[in-house]
C-alpha cells in the first residue's frame, strides 16, 4: 500500500513538473544562422516553432576544383540536412 502511494505521489508530481516547465522549441536556429534564414521565414518560425514549415534549402557553392557530380554531392547533402531535422519530400538539381 505504501509503494502505491509513493508511485501515485510520483506521478503527480511529473505531471506537474511537465505542465508548469515552460515548452520549448524542437529545433532552434543559432543566431549565427539567422542572417542566413529569410526574415519572414524566422518570424513564421519564431510565431509558431512548433509547426512544419515548407523550406528550400541552397547550399554554398562547391570549391573552386569543382568536378561534375559536386552539385550532386551538395544536393545530397541538402537532403540528408532535411532528413535530419525535418521531412524531405525532393531534391532539384
């Protein structure tokens, strides 16, 4: 009977624990990417963080000793950043 109510008193108290802590982002931009990020896309995402956004994604341009599939390294590269922390749905080259 004790250990129940132990258990009870637990739970309680992370459940309160989880509605007062304050809900923060999944994904935050650093600040040294938001001159990166088009303004009215920040504040889209700064309005609503926890929504899912469309987005392109245009990666920097390849070294100066580019070969012909460095655009396709670089386009695989943007998808795999979309894997990671989104939804990617296709890749232009």
């Amino acid at each position: 009977m004790r250990a129940r109510r132990l258990v009870a008193i637990g739970c309680v108290l992370a459940t309160l624990l989880l509605a007062v802590a304050p809900m923060t982002p999944l994904v935050r931009a650093e600040s040294t990417v938001q001159n990166k990020i088009d303004p009215a896309l920040w504040a889209r995402m700064q309005a609503h963080p926890l929504s899912l956004l469309p987005i392109i994604v245009e990666m920097e341009s390849a070294p100066a000793p580019a070969t012909g599939a460095s655009n396709v390294d670089r386009a695989n590269a943007a998808m795999d950043l979309l894997r990671l922390y989104g939804t990617a749905v296709a890749g232009l080259l």
